[in-house]
C-alpha cells in the first residue's frame, strides 16, 4: 500500500513553503521569542487565505471536506519553520472533537469561524502539581440553579495572546472512572490570565483561574462525565498530526547539519568527509525517514476502523518525539561549539523538540499506550 503524498498534495505544500520563507521561514518563532506576534498573526491569516484551516472542515460548514493526511503537507511544513502558534490545536484536536461529539448549534457557532481563519483555539488541560491524567484533573465543574459553575486552575495553556477560545477539561464526578468534561469557553475579560515562562521562549504559556465562572450547558461538548474518553478521539489526530510537525522540523534539522557539514572545513578538509559525522548524518536521514512513514500511516489511518489505529498513532508519536531530540542534539555537536549560540537556528530546534516531550503526555507515556493498543 503506498502511503506517499498525491501530487496535488506536494503541489500545495510548494505552496505553503514558499509563503513560509517569504514569512522568513524560522523568524516568525524569534519574533515570538521577542514577545511579538504581529508576523505570527499575519501568516495565520495568509495560511487561511490559502485554505489550510479549512481542510478538514465538512462543506456543510465552508469547509474542504478532506482528510488528515491532506493536512501532512500543512504540519510538515510549519514544523520546517517552526512555526508556533494554534493550528494544531484548533484544527487537529477541537475540529475533531467538535465534529463527532459536538452539537448542530456548537459545529455552526465555531466551524465556519474556524474554516474561515476567524477562531483559533487553545486548549487547557494541565494543572499545578498533576500529570497529564484523569486522576490529575481537579478543576471543579459543578451544577448549581440550572448552571454550571467552574472553579480551579489550569496551567501552561499554549498561546493564550491568540486564542479566541479554550477547550478546557473539567471534573464533574469524583465517584466514575471518568467523571470529567469537556467545556468551550470564549475568551472574555473575566478570565483571570497570567503569563508562564516557556523551555521555549517561542512557545508561550499561561495561566487560568476560574473562580466561580459561570458555564452554560449548551458550551459543554459530549456528554457530561464521559469528556476523558471524548478527549482520546481527538489526542489520535492531534498526535498524528504532531508527529508530522515533527518531521518537518527533523528533516530541517537533517539539511541544517547537511549543507554545514559540506561547507565547514577542518584539518584541510570538509568535515563531511569524516566517517564519525557521515554515520551520524545518515542515522538522522534513516530517523528522518522512519518517522515519515509512521507520521503518514499514523494519519491515514486514524480517518478508518483499523484495528492498528491508537497502536500507529501512538508509535508515530513517541519514535518523533525520541528521534526530534536525538537528531536536534545531533546537530548541535556537528555544529560544534557555534551550535550552542542565538545566531544560527540549532537551539530552536532542541528546544522545541523539548517543549513537545512532555506536551499532553510524555514518551513512556505514549509507548505504554502503544503496548496496551497492542494487548502486551
């Protein structure tokens, strides 16, 4: 079965790369570093004007009406630049959610906005002191006089400067094995939002505190109690979608070390020529590889019924986060001791690969997923 791109699909991705270099490819990133997002803003309205948000919308909601793997060439890109920002959030974790459990009323209020590039979407699950869990969810969604009122706090909320909304994870019940739900909530002036600091100063983060906050019940998605097994649906083609990210980002990261290896001389020669960088370069393009063909299956499969689908998802998954940091790493070293400044673009990379480690479950996390899928 041949999983490669279609050529339209590479003809789009010519597209959006070169819309990304003409952006400046990573400088985008450095502008948030330096806590400015206007460049950020302006190419997610270009990326829209292109039709990437649109994508995997219905066309009952003024959207394209594919599928996943029409988003791989969009994913693989930002990840070439490092592009920050909610497109996979909004588009590879709520679009989904919302497409399955959402009502007619919640896929009009937010699918078209967000097809059109009007709505981006963050999402909020962790809290102080807690893992990434069901047990960890402690904010506190109660029922009172019709209304539901929440109260807690989530922390390391990704991109909240450009968010309009968050799909936030709740405790309803203490006494199930779920208990929990989904909530939409609008960003508005009551929110109480505080700045974090970020591994990666282009990835920033927030705090929310909700006190009292009143939740009505047509923003909650699924049924109330059941929103942890809600979420997994949509953690499938947010984790695929990831894994394509960070391909895009390894096979930057491969040519980075490359096209310096060909160009560095040492002892009267290229250091490309010496046998200790060539075994490295060819294990990052084998790593490279491998983690392309897991991030393409990863999300073609997660559209079907196969019995292989949380077992591919989740292997694409962790093989690119573990080999994102080992290649990154890789890098640095061939660089030498000019990879560890803020001029070239290798700290980047490490740090980004860094920052998705530990985004919405680790490593081990992921490959105890894939060995349950697999029944071991």
């Amino acid at each position: 079965m041949d999983f490669s791109l279609t050529e339209d699909q590479e003809t789009f991705r010519g597209h959006i790369r070169k819309v990304l270099d003409k952006f400046g490819g990573t400088q985008v990133a450095r502008d948030m570093i330096g806590n400015n997002p206007e460049k950020l803003q302006k190419l997610s309205r270009t990326l829209a004007e292109l039709g990437c948000t649109a994508i995997n919308i219905p066309e009952a909601y003024d959207g394209l009406e594919l599928e996943s793997l029409d988003l791989v060439p969009t994913y693989e890109e930002l990840g070439r630049s490092l592009v920050p920002g909610l497109f996979m959030e909004t588009n590879a974790l709520v679009v989904p959610i919302l497409k399955k459990y959402g009502t007619d009323e919640q896929k009009q209020n937010n699918l078209p906005a967000i097809a059109a590039g009007e709505k981006q979407i963050s999402f909020a699950a962790l809290e102080p002191f807690n893992d990434f869990s069901p047990q960890g969810i402690q904010c506190q969604l109660e029922k009172k006089d019709g209304r539901y009122v929440l109260n807690g706090t989530k922390i390391l909320v990704p991109e909240v400067e450009l968010a309009d909304a968050f799909l936030v994870v709740a405790r309803t019940r203490d006494d199930q094995q779920d208990g929990l739900t989904l909530v939409l909530i609008d960003k508005t002036d009551e929110l109480s939002i505080t700045k974090q600091t970020s591994f990666d100063e282009a990835k920033h983060v927030a705090k929310l505190d909700f006190s009292d906050y009143m939740i009505t019940e047509e923003q909650i998605i699924g049924e109330v109690d059941k929103g942890w097994d809600s979420l997994q649906e949509g953690l499938l083609y947010f984790n695929a979608a990831l894994s394509s990210y960070m391909v895009g980002a390894m096979e930057s990261v491969v040519n980075m070390a490359a096209e310096y290896a060909n160009m560095r001389e040492q002892f009267g020669q290229k250091i490309g020529r010496f046998q200790a960088i060539k075994h490295s370069i060819v294990d990052m393009k084998v790593n490279l590889e491998i983690a392309r063909s897991l991030s393409y299956y990863a999300n073609w499969v997660v559209d079907t019924d196969e019995v292989d689908r949380e077992a591919a998802v989740y292997s694409a998954r962790s093989y690119a986060t573990e080999k994102f940091i080992e290649v990154a790493s890789h890098n640095i070293q061939i660089h030498g001791g000019i990879g560890f400044t803020e001029e070239i673009d290798c700290h980047l990379y490490v740090k980004r690969a860094r920052y998705y480690d530990q985004y919405l479950g680790s490593t081990p996390f992921y490959q105890e997923k894939v060995v349950a899928s697999l029944g071991w």
